[in-house]
C-alpha cells in the first residue's frame, strides 16, 4: 500500500478547457527532494498522477513559457496555427 502523504500547502487546481467536470491539480511535495506532482481530476475523484522530479521543472516552465510567447506572437500577427 502506497504512503498517503497530507494535502501540500503550496499548489493550485486548473479547470480543463472542454469543462465537463475534469481538473489538473499541481501540488509541491517536499519529500524525496521536493517534486511537482500533477493529479488529474474527473468529477471529483483523481484517475491519474504524475510525478515530476525537482530538476526537470524548468524544462516544463521553459516549455510552456516558449508556448505562450509563440501563441502571442501569432495572435499579434493575425496567423493562425
């Protein structure tokens, strides 16, 4: 049986875009060296995790980050993707 570990006091929840009751929760754990976890949500009940380890976060804000400066870009420009 897995450890069951108290509700972290820093994260947040996201609605899914198609709103139909589905949500991703991102919660930091410091255990085993601090993590991101990502938890996704369906009507209340979690169906999946994901675990992300300290060292990789900056890619994934890097990431979304280059995403968004992109999307912007193309909306100031009037092209669509």
């Amino acid at each position: 049986m897995a450890d069951i570990h108290a509700l972290p006091a820093h994260g947040d929840v996201f609605l899914d875009a198609r709103d139909d009751g589905r949500a991703m929760r991102l919660s930091w754990h410091t255990e085993a060296g601090g993590m991101a976890v990502l938890s996704i949500w369906r009507a209340g009940t979690c169906v999946s995790t994901f675990q992300l380890g300290r060292e990789d976060i900056p890619d994934l804000i890097d990431t979304l980050v280059r995403g968004l400066a992109e999307d912007q870009a193309q909306h100031r420009t009037g092209q669509a993707s």
